[in-house]
C-alpha cells in the first residue's frame, strides 16, 4: 500500500513514512506496512 494513516489521523504516503511509526490501512483502520519502490 502507498498511503497509511497514523493513529492520530494523519495520512502520510510512503516515500515519507517514518519506519519506527505505526499505520493503519486508511479504509478497514488494520495494521500495514507501507511500501515504496519496485517490489
């Protein structure tokens, strides 16, 4: 997925994501792993 929400609410895409932070699938509030690049 390419954009995550934080637990405050905030969307953040993932070429600028934090990897030590949490996020959350923007449509079902589950945890995910934001990914960026070719894979």
């Amino acid at each position: 997925m390419k954009i995550g929400i934080t637990k405050n609410g905030t969307l953040v895409e993932a070429r600028k994501a934090d990897r030590n932070e949490k996020y959350f699938c923007p449509s079902c509030q589950r945890a995910l792993k934001l990914c960026s690049g070719q894979y």
